[in-house]
C-alpha cells in the first residue's frame, strides 16, 4: 500500500519554462521519470503560460529520484514563481511552500469540518 499524499504544485510562466529547459538537460532515465510524474498527475491546468498539477494519493516519497529532481527545483526558484502543498495521510502532516498565491488557478491549501448527512 504505502503511504500516500495528495500534492499540488502551481508555477507561474517564467517557472515552467525554466523547469522544461532544467529537464531537457537531465539524464535520459531521470528525464522519462520526471515527464512520466507528471503525466501521473490527477489533472493539469494551464493558462497564461501558468501551469498547476494536482495528485491525488500519490505515493509522493522524498527519496524518489524525481521528487529528489522537483524538490530541488522548486528550492532554487524564488518563492514568487511557484506554490507547493502536500497533504499526508497523518492529521499533521502538511507542507506548504511558495508564496504564488495570486495564481490564476485558485489552488489554496483548505480546511474544514464536515458530519455526515443525516
């Protein structure tokens, strides 16, 4: 089974189009895992050169050699150019970096209490 997270990751343009050009200069191996990671996404949005994807209880491990690749990535932009929220498993397990909260998308970290119907 694993442990599995839910993850989101907003770039603005500038961004995205230093994360294609970070690829292409990757070992082929790392290159087809990266692009495969995200192909894996739940869903990809666009807009104005803006770019978010969004996993749904993903096996999203730190020592995965994509993850290593995207985490270094997100790391060396500027925190205007991206936002990252991971949601895990355990009630306390949140990460939440960039500060790209005017992205055209609307992706936001949420929280909220909900009962059953009755």
């Amino acid at each position: 089974m694993g442990y599995r997270s839910h993850v989101g990751i907003c770039l603005a343009q500038d961004a995205f189009t230093q994360l294609e050009a970070k690829i292409q200069t990757l070992p082929q191996s790392l290159q087809e895992e990266v692009r495969s990671l995200f192909e894996d996404s739940e869903f990809t949005r666009e807009g104005e050169g803006n770019r978010a994807w969004y996993w749904e209880g993903f096996k999203w491990y730190s020592s995965d050699p994509d993850i290593v690749f995207l985490a270094g990535y997100l790391s060396d932009l500027d925190d205007e150019l991206y936002l990252y929220i991971r949601v895990g498993e355990n009630l306390d397990d949140v990460e939440y970096r960039g500060r790209f909260w005017d992205n055209p998308f609307g992706m936001r970290l949420t929280r909220g209490i909900g009962f059953d119907e009755e």
